[in-house]
C-alpha cells in the first residue's frame, strides 16, 4: 500500500462536481479511481480498520489544512474554490512538499507541527496511518506522535460539528462540559442555573464547586466571527454589577489579541475559552467523543523477576 499522497488527487476528482460527499462514498469513489485490488481494499492495519481507508482519512487531513476541501458535517466534505483551482491545473504530483510550498496556512501549520517535534526527523510526515518511517526515533515516539496526529485531526472534525449544532444543543453542550469538569453539583442544579439570567451580558451562573460555596459567571457564544474586547469588557463589567469577579467566557470561534492581553490586565479571574480549546476539553473529558482502538505497550516486569538479573 502506498502512501497517503497517493489518494489526494483522486479525493479531489471525487468532489469535483461540487456536492457533498459522506467519507463511506469518497472511499468507494476513490478504490474505483485507483483501481484498488480486492485484496488492498480488504487489508487491515493490526487494529482492525480498513488500511486504505484510514490512509485516505489522513488525506482528508492534510487537504483540510492546505484549504482545498472543507468539512461541512459530521462525515460529509466538499471541494473548496482553492481545490477546484488546483484540480484545473492537474499538476503531475501533489504531495505534501507541494502544498508546503503552494499554500501558506499549510506550511503555518506543518512549521509548528515541525517544531513541536523538532528532535525528531519530519521527512515522513503524513505516512502510514499518520504514523512515520523513521529509523532514528523509538517505536513509542512513533506511536506518540500518530496519537497526535489523530487528536489534531479529532480536534478539527469535533470543532466542526459543535460549530453546526443548534443554540439549545450548544447550552446542553456547556452544561455537560462543565459538569464532566466538576463545576455544577447536579445536573438538575446546572441546568437551572445556565441560561436563565440574561442580563447584563451574563448568559449563566453555576456553581464552582458541588458544594455551591461560590459562583462562576459564563457567557457562551456559538459564533463564528472573532471576539473582541468591547465584548468581554461589557462581560467583565456584569461581573462587576453582580458582585463577581470569577468567569468563563466560552465561543466556537477566537478572541483577538487585544482582547485576550485585557484580561490579564485586570483584577477580575476571567477565563476564556476559544473553540479549539473547548474541543480539546471536551476530548480530555470524554465529552461527544468515544474510544476506537485502545493499544497496551507491555514491558518486562522488574518486581517480578529476581533483582540480580537487571
């Protein structure tokens, strides 16, 4: 099986006619492109998935982050403007060194991913089910960074879907984060308090701990354009109306720079909590996601053997 640059021609050609596409039919459309033998659509990697499969959703991946396909929904893609351009111009090989040099967000994002693995070679990337070939690095940082590479691609395909979901699922959303994270009592308690003030900028009131020994404001915005100052400041100062200084500030999308360098301005603990980072709660807390594969790394034990023998 060959590597994940492979597929992504044939992913674009499959989304040319402009329509979304569930992931079950760009699978199928593609083994056609290729002309995949039986015997390559049914090889499995040692978890159990499909190999060409889960060498086509790391495609997915890399596409996304270059912009030339876009998530709409859980499952579902579509060819993005940029994508129909560069299937136009049918270059011979687009790999990843291709859209490192052509795309910016792409080599942005390959730069910090680079970096945060600086000490280990990043010729590979975007290989084997996200995990590299490299001879210089242990199997268990191999292991590691596929772990990551998974997250991130997690963390993307979660943030769309809560981005698409209704303002009343969204609330429940909060609610069932911040209760996973030990804020609230009960749910019955949480439920009550959330979404029922209204004034001032204030969308809710929970309790910081099970006892209920103090409250914590929180504002939560489903939105899609960046969070400016004025708006947490109007926040901050319904904190202030109420006696408070303790918040949570929570949006599908981003706080910009100024608003961010006022909060660690001010005598008031406020913490704001961006769209990546609200997945990336979500994830450490189990919340909208579930286990696929779980992996145990087995080594010799110590305590069993005798001490003489290490």
């Amino acid at each position: 099986m060959v590597s994940c640059n492979y597929f992504y021609m044939p992913i674009l050609k499959t989304l040319s006619d402009g329509k979304e596409w569930n992931k079950k039919d760009i699978f199928e459309s593609v083994a056609r492109i290729l002309n995949l033998s039986e015997e390559e659509k049914n090889e499995k990697i040692p978890s159990g998935p499909l190999k060409y499969q889960k060498r086509i959703e790391i495609s997915f991946f890399h596409l996304v982050k270059a912009g030339l396909i876009a998530r709409t929904k859980l499952s579902h893609l579509l060819i993005t403007e940029a994508g129909r351009k560069l299937l136009k111009e049918n270059p011979p090989l687009i790999d990843n060194n291709f859209l490192q040099k052509r795309y910016v967000q792409y080599a942005e994002w390959l730069k910090s991913y680079r970096h945060e693995y600086q000490n280990q070679k990043d010729s590979c990337l975007g290989q084997t089910e996200g995990i590299v070939d490299c001879g210089s690095i242990t199997p268990e940082e191999e292991i590691d960074r596929a772990c990551r590479d998974l997250r991130e691609n997690l963390t993307d395909e979660l943030l769309e879907t809560v981005k698409r979901v209704d303002p009343s699922f969204f609330e429940k959303l909060v609610i069932d984060l911040l209760l996973k994270m030990g804020y609230g009592g009960s749910r019955a308690e949480a439920g009550k308090a959330v979404g029922k003030t209204g004034d001032g900028g204030i969308d809710g009131i929970i309790d910081e701990d099970k006892l209920g020994l103090d409250k914590i404001y929180i504002q939560a915005k489903r939105w899609e354009n960046t969070v400016g100052r004025p708006v947490v400041q109007a926040f901050v100062g319904s904190l202030a109306g109420n006696h408070s200084k303790k918040g949570i500030f929570i949006t599908t999308s981003d706080f910009t720079k100024d608003a961010r360098e006022y909060i660690e301005k001010i005598d008031s603990r406020i913490s704001l909590v961006d769209g990546r980072k609200l997945v990336e709660l979500m994830i450490d807390h189990g919340l909208g996601v579930s286990t696929s594969s779980t992996y145990e790394i087995k080594k010799v034990d110590r305590d069993y053997f005798p001490e003489d023998l290490f």
